[in-house]
C-alpha cells in the first residue's frame, strides 16, 4: 500500500500520532503551504453556527478552547463573504443544522463504511507494531466495476494499533484480557473493508446534543462474513496458530475448515468492534436540491456562497480510503470556485 511517510523509524505510534513527523499529514504539508499564501490559523477554535447564510457577508462563530482543547473559555465571530465548510461528513451536517441551513436532505444519507478487525496469533515474534502499520492489503475479493456500486466487494487490510487501541478491540477483560494482551507481539491484525451504500443519518437536538443513527445493511453483514472467513483462511496458510475474530462471544479459528465459523457472526446490535474511519454523505451533492444538500460546486442549497468541499458531498461512497477522494474532489471545487471570484 501507498504511503506518504518519510524517515519511518518504526515507532509503530501511526494511529496517534508520529514523534519524529515522518507521517507527512496536512499539519505538515498542507497547513505551511496555506500560511505561506497568506492563510491565518486558528488553533484551540471550534465553529458553532453560521449566521446570515444568504447574505453577501456571513458571520461565523467560534468558541475557543483551553490549552488542552476540551472546555470552551471564550469566543469570537469570523465574518466572511465565503464560507467553506470541510469538517467531515459528521461535523459538517452537524453544523449547517445547528445552523440552520439547507434543505432535508443535509444530516440524510451517511455512509459509515464499518469495518471489522481480525487478528491472527503466530507461536513466533511477529512484532506488527515495529514499522508501518498499513504495508500491505489483499484485493482479489473487490469487485472493480459492479454494475450498480463501482468498486464493491472488500478488500483485507493489514493494520495494528497501540496497546490501549488493541486491548480496547479484544472480547476480553480482567484475567482473559491479561492473557490476550500477553500475545501482543505473537499478534497481526488486519481489518476488512467493506464498502457500504448510504445507511444513516446526523441528527442535533435543540440543545445541541448530536445523535448519529446507522443501520448496517445485511448485505455488508454478509461481506464482512466471507471477508472473515477468507482472512482466517489466509492467516492460517501464513502459519497462524489461531484466528480470533474479536465478536462477543469471540469467534476462534484453529484451521482451515474451521474458517466457516465466520458465517456465523450475527452482528446484532454492541457485538462486534466496528471501526469507521471514511465517513460520507449528509450534504450529498446533485444537480437538485429535490436530490440533494448541496449542488455541483458545493454551494449549500438556499445559501449564497457557503460550501462543502469534502466527503459530506458524496451521494455514494468513494469505496475505499477517502484521502485521495477528498483531495481530488476538493482540489477540483476550488479551482471551479476560483473561476467565479
């Protein structure tokens, strides 16, 4: 897999964060490159609503947070001809409706693409840990052109998190978690990747609080079961002692035949440690707002000049990573608004 870091030293802290900043993310790439152009920072800052949406100058209100970014302490208001919004598919619905702008369809359609993890226990050091986490992926099982998703199927991802992120993902506590925490470096995990149609929704109560509503569809169930049962039988070919898929009850795989027990994952309801990492939809973009949030450019329907020019816009899921998409699409909506100002 494709990786942007530069000077890895195998701290194996990826997930969050990278000491020595050899993971090359926008904090440092994309961030200096704006501050050279003359953008302004606001660090410790979190937008709240934006007010006159339809005007030529909007306001936008921000409260600032203490040093460690938890507790709102103060405030301030940003007025701005135009207004960006690119929080994500959660953070962005949620505030154009704190905000109270758009049409129906905003908070509508979100895309969560769950995936499940699925770790393989070796009798030698396996150490998943020591370097990069995402080097390589199995892709044989995705469908490059289904004929109503795209690119469909899943795909089998080799990932490893820290010990308070690996412990959290086991079916186990007190003496059991001790053990299964034991095999730490005896362990490699990987997480199955199923791409999901839109199965949910981004709701704000009057006081603020955020509900986020999703239902997994039975036919990601089913491809996470085959993905399950395939990635066992991989690990085990690799000379994996034992496959555990962290369900509750936990599901142990010793052989090759075994590998059908994945079928029997029910996935109901606090079951399975689902990880979502490539949220999108809730300001999906179309040609009308009976269709949806935003139009074409990104501009938020019943607005003059606020935009989403991120993940929040997709009206299907981008299938895999979402980075690249994000960029792309981004990249492309600001050249076309470049051309209008």
């Amino acid at each position: 897999m494709l990786h942007n870091r530069i000077g890895c030293q195998g701290l194996g802290t990826c997930l969050i964060g990278c000491p020595v900043h050899a993971k090359r993310n926008p904090r440092m790439v994309a961030i200096p490159k704006a501050i050279t152009a003359g953008a302004r920072i606001f660090t410790r800052a979190r937008a709240v609503k934006i007010s006159n949406a339809n005007h030529e100058l909007k306001e936008v209100a921000v409260r600032t947070l203490d040093p460690e970014g938890y507790h709102e302490q103060g405030k301030l208001t940003v007025r701005a001809k135009i207004v960006i919004v690119a929080a994500n598919a959660i953070a962005s619905a949620q505030l154009l409706i704190r905000s109270g702008i758009g049409n129906e369809h905003v908070g509508r359609n979100l895309i969560l693409q769950p995936q499940l993890p699925i770790i393989g226990l070796f009798d030698e050091r396996i150490a998943a840990f020591d370097g990069i986490p995402q080097a390589y992926a199995v892709t044989e099982f995705e469908e490059e052109d289904h004929a109503e998703y795209g690119l469909w199927g899943y795909r089998i991802e080799a990932i490893m998190g820290t010990p308070g992120i690996v412990s959290s993902m086991l079916p186990f506590s007190g003496v059991s978690g001790m053990k299964g925490m034991a095999q730490y470096d005896h362990m490699a995990a990987s997480l199955l990747l199923a791409p999901d149609r839109p199965s949910g929704q981004v709701e704000v109560a009057r006081d603020g609080r955020l509900t986020i509503r999703y239902d997994q569809r039975p036919d990601h169930q089913q491809r996470l079961r085959d993905a399950a049962e395939n990635a066992a039988k991989i690990y085990l070919e690799a000379g994996a002692k034992q496959v555990l898929i962290p369900a509750a009850p936990a599901v142990f795989i010793n052989s090759a035949s075994e590998a059908k027990k994945a079928q029997e994952l029910s996935f109901a309801p606090a079951t399975a440690p689902m990880i979502s990492a490539h949220q999108q939809g809730t300001v999906r973009f179309a040609a009308s707002e009976r269709d949806g949030g935003a139009n074409l450019d990104g501009q938020v329907y019943g607005t003059k000049d606020v935009y989403v020019f991120d993940s929040s816009g997709y009206p299907t899921t981008a299938s895999s990573h979402t980075m690249t998409p994000i960029i792309s699409s981004s990249r492309m909506l600001t050249a076309k608004l470049l051309t209008r100002i």
